[in-house]
C-alpha cells in the first residue's frame, strides 16, 4: 500500500492517502461559527508556480508536470466537503465549452466513495457554484440550470447593466461593491445564504482579494517535488503588496513518497491567524 506519513502534529504516523483530507472535517467550523469557513488548495512547484503558459491559446494552465492523480484525490476530498465552490469566469467558460468537467467528480468511479460521503452528509450530490467577476463575460454551462443548482455571480455596482441577462440565463448577481468587489460582502453574503464550507478553487488573482479582505481561513498547498523554471507564470498569490502580510500557522504536514512517480510531494495546511 502507497501510504503518505503525516509529519506534523508529533508523532509522526504512516496513513492511507485516501480519507486524509476528509478527516480533517471541514463542516464543523462554519457550523459552529455561523460564519462561512473558506479554503482555498494549490499545488505548486518548489520555484513557486501555479500556472504556465497555454501552448496554443493565450491564458494559463496548471502544469502538466505537476499534476498528479495523488494530488487530484486529496482536492476532490476538499470539494466533496463543500456547500459552494468559488470558481471562475474562465473555468465556467471552459466547461460550458466542454473543455473541462464538473470539479467534484463524483461521476468518476474511483470518487463514488465520495459520492456515497455527501449522500450520507445529507448533502446534495454537488455543491452549487459561484464567481467573483468584474468583466461579466461568460457562457453558463448548461448543466447549472437543468439540475437545479445555484449559480451566484459576485459582480460591482458598474456592472449593474449586464444583471438582466446573466439572471435569464439561470445566474444570481449579486452586487458586492461598487467598483471592487468586497471580499468581506462575499464572505457575509455566502453566510447569510447559508453556504457555510466554503472551497477556493479560483487562481491568484481571486486568492488576493480574499486574502486582502482577511476572510480565507485556510490553505492547502501540494509542493511537487519539481522545478520548471519559465517566464511568464502565476504564483501562488497575483497581486499587490499585502499590508499586513497575511499570517499563517502549519497545521498539518504530509510527506507523499510515490506522487510524481516516485519524485514524491508534500501536502500542507495552514491556518490563518
Ligand atoms: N496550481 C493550482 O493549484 C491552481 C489552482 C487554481 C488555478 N490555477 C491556475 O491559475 C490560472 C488562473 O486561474 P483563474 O482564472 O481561475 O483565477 P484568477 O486568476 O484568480 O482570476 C479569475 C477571474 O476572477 C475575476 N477577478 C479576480 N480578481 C477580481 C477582483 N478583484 N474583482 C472582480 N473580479 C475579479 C476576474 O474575472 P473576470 O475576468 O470575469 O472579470 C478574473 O479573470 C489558471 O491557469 C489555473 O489553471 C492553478
């Protein structure tokens, strides 16, 4: 068996990959906050990218040479735990022209543990879906509506104009800030809807704003055992300075002999502080 070794907390343990994540029980804080708990997962490589260059369009994709189904399983654990994912304009896009699948998979036999997870939760078989957008440019996959699942749209009061027919097209708006979007709107308004675990699932640009606006509680960072080197790339977080830097303590370390073929990988998670 392909076990992973926890490092951290002492003492250390061997553990099956599977069920990692999923016992670290994500549904307990936002219920005993009432507040909404947000995470947000990244795999990186050790010179810090997220994301390379497309080879045929413009845009960004995760490297190939990081991705790895390890990694794959402990995010879909992550999105299995979830009442709403924040993703994006470009992934919605993506999917709707059929470029990409749902992000949690339960569909795939070797996630329908999973599947059988969230039955048992009393969950819906998908968590429902939301963006943070200021351009308003994208297709909504059809799958949304025709199954009766929430899509919310975070956009600014200059966006006002286009609300009619993104909401004809089965999308909520909501108006999160007049010419930026406030995190902490988003953040209360997922509350006050009742979406109360939260997962990250946007990029750099997304990850900013929440942690700008203090509302990400924690993250989960994959460092695969490569380095790719390149210009240009995204890191982990784009954007301005952070002022305050945002604060963090480990909370659990993994260490992953057999991802990447042997290369193996570290999984993280940190709190905020
Ligand atoms: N390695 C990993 O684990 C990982 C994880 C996630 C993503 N990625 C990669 O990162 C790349 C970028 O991801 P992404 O496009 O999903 O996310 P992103 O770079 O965070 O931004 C996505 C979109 O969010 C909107 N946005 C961002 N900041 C905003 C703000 N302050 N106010 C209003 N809207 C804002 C914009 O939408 P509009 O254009 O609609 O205005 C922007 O295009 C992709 O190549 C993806 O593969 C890698």
């Amino acid at each position: 068996v392909e076990n992973i070794l926890q490092l951290y907390p002492l003492p250390g343990q061997e553990r099956p990959l599977e069920g990692t994540y999923l016992d670290h029980q994500l549904r307990q804080y936002g219920q005993a906050s009432a507040k909404s708990f947000i995470y947000g997962n990244y795999i990186l490589s050790l010179d810090g990218r997220i994301a390379i260059p497309r080879l045929t369009q413009p845009g960004f994709m995760l490297p190939k040479s990081i991705a790895n189904p390890r990694d794959w399983r402990l995010f879909q654990e992550l999105a299995a735990q979830a009442d709403l994912i924040i993703s994006s304009s470009r992934y919605l896009q993506d999917w709707a022209e059929g470029r990409v699948d749902e992000i949690l998979q339960v569909d795939r036999p070797e996630f329908a543990d999973l599947s059988a997870w969230r039955l048992a939760q009393g969950l819906p078989p998908q968590p429902d879906i939301a963006i943070i957008s200021s351009a308003l440019q994208f297709t909504i996959p059809a799958v949304l509506p025709a199954s009766g699942r929430k899509l919310i749209i975070f956009a600014t009061a200059a966006n006002a104009g286009q609300v009619r027919e993104i909401e004809a097209g089965g999308g909520q708006v909501i108006i999160a800030g007049e010419s930026q979007v406030s995190a902490a709107q988003v953040a209360q308004d997922l509350a006050e809807l009742g979406y109360l675990t939260v997962y990250l699932t946007a990029g750099p640009k997304v990850l900013h704003l929440l942690l700008a606006g203090g509302v990400m509680d924690r993250l989960y960072l994959t460092y695969a055992n490569r380095i790719l080197g390149g210009q240009p790339y995204l890191g982990l977080v784009e954007g301005s300075l952070l002022e305050p830097a945002f604060n963090l303590t480990l909370d659990r370390l993994y260490y992953d002999p057999y991802g990447l073929d042997g290369l193996g990988q570290l999984f993280a998670s940190y709190n905020r502080r």
